[in-house]
C-alpha cells in the first residue's frame, strides 16, 4: 500500500534515484522493484500527496506537543 502516488513520489524526487533505478542501476529500490512495507502503527500519518510542506511540518510539530515531547 503506498500512501502517495508514485508520481507525486517520482516528481518530488531532486536526486534522480527514481529514474536510477527504472533504468535498473539501484537494486531493490521501493516502489520500482521492491514493494512498500508501512508501518504496523505509525506515529504520525502525513498524507504529503494532500498536503504541502508547511501542513506537513505543522502536522509533526502537533503530534510532538500531544506526546509532551515539545512545549
């Protein structure tokens, strides 16, 4: 199950690693050759394909206050 479309993964990536290993010069590279394993229970679930950088972070940051592991 992947959480963001591949090509909102592939269009966000500024390395190239995508387009690396559709050309099979990286091995066992998620959502290419190796499947996508989410987590059990994950402490923040961000859907960034929904959400810009900014929501994102303010997602994070919210969570961290709700664990008291920031103020």
């Amino acid at each position: 199950m992947r959480k963001a479309p591949l090509n909102v993964v592939e269009a966000r990536d500024p390395k190239g690693l995508y387009k690396k290993a559709r050309r099979g010069e990286l091995k066992n590279f998620t959502g290419i050759d190796s499947t996508y394993e989410a987590p059990e229970a994950p402490d923040v679930h961000l859907k960034t394909s929904e959400m810009d950088a900014e929501e994102a972070a303010d997602a994070v940051i919210a969570a961290l206050r709700e664990r008291g592991m920031i103020s």
